[in-house]
C-alpha cells in the first residue's frame, strides 16, 4: 500500500478554509488549531508545499497579490487540489501507528528506579492538567466568538475528543501514581 503523505491535506484544508496563505501563515495557523493533535515541522512544510505546487494542487500567487501586503510565497489550493482534498475525506481512515515513550519506560519499569518513573508520570499529569486548561479556555472561545460559524461544530468535536482523551490520560496517571507511590513504599 502507497505511503499517504497526510500533511498536504492538512496543508489543502488549511487553505481552503482561510483562502490564500505564505508558508509561514500556514505553520503559524497549523499550530493555533490543528497542532493540537497534527503537528508539522518547517523542515517538512516547503517541500510538501514544493510538491504539492509540483502536481497541481495549489498553486502560487503573483507578487502584486501576495498576502497581507508583504513579499512572500502565497499559495492558493487548486481545482485539482479541492478534488483531492473531499477525495480523501471519503477515504477510510488508516490508523498510524502509536508510539509513546512513557509507556514504554512503564512497560520495562522493573529495571527503572521508582522514584523516576513517579517523577515521569508527575510531569505528564501536570502536563496534562495544564493542556486541558488550555482547551478549555479555546473551547469556551469557539463557543462564544465563533457561534453560528460553519466550522464551530466540526472544531468543537475535535475539542472534545481532545478533552476526553487528556481527561482519560489525566485520570490514569493519578491511577498509577498512587499504584507506583504503594509499591515505593513498600505495601
């Protein structure tokens, strides 16, 4: 099975739903809504904007349009790209594979020292708690600023998958505190 190069569809919906954008724009907007759970790396945007301009599926505007009144790189998605863009959303969804390092030091924890692995799993929970704050806060945004917008909905399921899945994580890792803070002492 080909490999899918995922982000130019990220790169694709990000255009298509805030219309023409620099590179720079496209990370900078990635990383306020998507980033939450789809991260990109500069190191690996341009050259999938490179490709992507390659095949069709965006193309680059003329320096006189360039966005925001500044000489940059502007991208636009394509007819092509639209296509291939609801193309993909009908396709199946193809799990990547989960790696997660703590899990990993849990996993192989005999040969660790206790108080590491508490220490580990006290930085995740606090993590987490942080990161729930976080969403809530943009949660409560959405909900308020963006009412009756086109996207709200579809933000909002996002948002509360992440929730879920940081609320579940947070109430493991008090689980295992406590299962790993009895076995330290002895009980």
């Amino acid at each position: 099975m080909k490999k899918v190069n995922h982000s130019q569809f990220a790169i694709l919906g990000h255009l298509l739903s805030q219309g023409p954008m620099s590179g720079y724009d496209i990370r900078k907007l990635a990383e306020e809504s998507t980033g939450h759970f789809w991260q990109e790396s500069m190191g690996h945007l341009y050259p999938t904007l490179n490709k992507m301009l390659g095949e069709g599926l965006i193309s680059e505007l003329e320096k006189d349009q360039a966005c925001g009144g500044r000489e940059r790189r502007c991208y636009q998605i394509t007819e092509k790209g639209l296509q291939r863009f609801e193309a993909w959303l009908e396709e199946p969804v193809v799990q990547a594979p989960f790696r997660h390092v703590l899990l990993l030091k849990l996993y192989f924890g005999r040969y660790a020292k206790q108080n590491s692995l508490i220490n580990h799993l006290k930085t995740d929970q606090n993590n987490m708690k942080e990161k729930i704050e976080f969403l809530k806060n943009v949660k409560q945004q959405v909900e308020t600023k963006w009412q009756g917008d086109a996207e709200a909905d579809y933000w909002l399921i996002t948002l509360d998958y992440g929730l879920s899945m940081l609320e579940a994580r947070l109430a493991w890792c008090e689980r295992s505190l406590i299962r790993l803070e009895k076995k330290s002492k002895g009980n």
